[in-house]
C-alpha cells in the first residue's frame, strides 16, 4: 500500500490539530547565590534549590484546571500522530471537539482577565508572605526578597504570558519547491537542499502512514477490552449492577463509532451486537434477574476476549482497505 495514497485517505477522514494553552506559572528557579551560598559549596548531587512558588497554588487553580481539560478533551478523541508532533482528529468529532474547545476558551479567557485584575493584590500579599519566609530562611532576606520581587512581571508585562491557541492542519506532505516561487538570486545548493528535505520529508510521513494507522486500530480495540474488564471488576466487585457502568459501555459504543475513521468494522458490529443483546436492559431488570445479570457478564467477557485477539491480531486487509479512499480520490482528481 502506497503511503502517499494512505496520507490521501487521512487528509479526507480528518486534521491535525494542536492546542496550546499557555498562562504565567508564578515559579522561579532559585540558585545558590539567592540563598546567599556559595556555588561551590553546593552538591548538586545531594541539593537541588528547584522551582518555587511565587504565588499561593489556588491563585492560578482555575487555569490550571482548565488547561487539564483542553489536554484531556484533545487526547480523549484525536491519535497522536508522527510520534506526538500533532495529534489526528477524525471528522466525525470535529464539530463537538472545536465546540467544546470554544467554550473553554471563554473560560480561559475570563480567568485570565479576573487574574490580571487581581495581579497586583495578589504580588504584594506574595512579597509580604516571602519577607516573612526569607528572614527565617537566610542571613540576608533582603537579597532573596529583591530576588523574588524581580520574578514578578509588571502588570503591563503579564498579558503576553496567556494565551490559549487552537490549531487545525491539513494532513499533507510539504512539496518540492516550484521554481516561480524560489526568490531571485537564491544560491542553487539552496534550492537543491530545500527540494532534498521536502523529499526525504515527505518520503518519511508517507512511510510512518501504515503504522499510524495500524496504532489506531490496536488503540481503538485495546480500549474496547480494557472498558470490559473494568465494568466486568466493577460488576463482580459490587455484586451488582449500575446504571452509570451501563452508561459507559453506551457512551462507549458512540464514542467508538466517531473515531472510527479506520472503518474498522469487525469491532463496530460486536460493539453493535453488544447494544442490541445487553443495553436494552436496564440496570434494575439486571440487578433482580440473576440469570440475566449472568448473561451480561458472559457478553462482556465473550467482548474482552475478542478485542484483545483482535488487538493482536494482523490489519494489513484493514489498511489496505483503508487506502483504497485515497486511490478514490487520486482517481476523481485525476
């Protein structure tokens, strides 16, 4: 399978994405001088001054909680892609992704501005509280205060420390530069360089196309055993059954359908038939009929057991089939 024709089929089943939430993360890195030591006498093998606080933890906890949901959010419904380097979102969940991105966005956006606003009160409680410390600490607090105080941006300095920035790639490989586009006067081992790396670059995306799409695949049933197991703990820990632990395997079985993008549709129809055979119950029907609560625990094993062959089991029918998207639209192209 050509890896020109899987990148094809990718760019039309989904994008890039990258997130980057950045906000002033109040810590400054002591050294021994700072401390009125000498370097020389500190072991940095046994010593390690680190990163400290400028700020009290919950000044900043809202932005920290929303930037653990924007990372969460990204990694719950996209594949790493290029070992990390971007992260592939399937089309089916970009619309609810960005939307969901918007919305923590204008809470970044909020926090960001009730922080800014009570900057300035919070650096002089801060100065106040290190005054304290430092007399307790050092000889000379007045070197570690100035030190401290000098860690602190200006109001008018702290804006460009946030920012909270979504954004969407086509899936492609760079191209040999055109010779309309090169600037006059560029040196030929220049432009020849510059064609030799689009080359090797496009030559090295196309080759890891096969594998990422194989990861995929694995990652999606791999999921599918794991969710099993920990209802099947949940059900035999118990000793009964919930609703919300069938709610998981619901969610579960939508969630898989839209990032489904391999078309991996031996999984899908064991999710399927795992809907029609045990979800139109409820977890009451369940709870006071042992032969059917016997009967949900035998599906979920039966499932766990088959998503894990199939994890380890071979895709190349699955890739290839995936391919042939790509070969459909080098054709209509064409």
């Amino acid at each position: 399978m050509s890896g020109n024709t899987l990148l094809d089929a990718l760019a039309c089943k989904g994008v890039l994405i990258n997130v980057s939430v950045r906000y002033w993360r109040a810590r400054r890195k002591l050294d021994p001088e700072d401390l009125g030591l000498p370097s020389d006498k500190i072991n940095d093998r046994l010593i390690s001054l680190g990163h400290k606080r400028l700020l009290p933890k919950d000044c900043l906890h809202n932005l920290a909680l929303i930037e653990s949901r924007a990372r969460a959010l990204v990694d719950g419904n996209t594949f790493p892609f290029l070992n990390g380097v971007a992260r592939y979102l399937p089309n089916e969940r970009l619309t609810d992704v960005n939307a969901q991105l918007e919305n923590l966005q204008r809470q970044f956006e909020a926090e960001k501005q009730a922080f800014l606003r009570d900057y300035p009160t919070y650096r002089e409680h801060a100065l106040t509280e290190w005054e304290a410390t430092a007399r307790k600490l050092v000889d000379h607090p007045e070197r570690l205060v100035a030190v401290i105080e000098d860690a602190f941006p200006t109001p008018a300095q702290m804006e460009r420390h946030f920012g909270f920035h979504v954004s969407l790639f086509q899936v492609a490989v760079p191209d040999v530069p055109r010779s309309q586009l090169i600037e006059a006067g560029t040196q030929q081992e220049l432009i020849e360089a510059r064609a030799t790396a689009a080359r090797e670059a496009r030559q090295r995306i196309a080759s890891s196309c096969d594998e990422f799409i194989r990861d995929c695949t694995v990652e999606l049933r791999s999921q599918t055993a794991r969710l099993c197991t920990e209802m099947l703990g949940t059900i035999n820990g118990t000793g009964s059954v919930h609703q919300r632990t069938l709610n998981r395997l619901v969610n579960f079985i939508d969630h898989f359908r839209q990032l489904n993008f391999v078309n991996d549709t031996e999984m899908a129809e064991q999710l399927e038939g795992i809907r029609r055979e045990l979800l139109q119950r409820t977890a009451g029907e369940y709870r006071d009929g042992a032969s059917a609560r016997q009967q949900l625990v035998k599906g979920l094993t039966a499932l766990r057991d088959r998503a894990s062959s199939m994890a380890r089991e071979d895709v190349t029918a699955l890739v290839e089939n995936f391919g042939s998207l790509g070969r459909r639209k080098f054709t209509l192209a064409a």
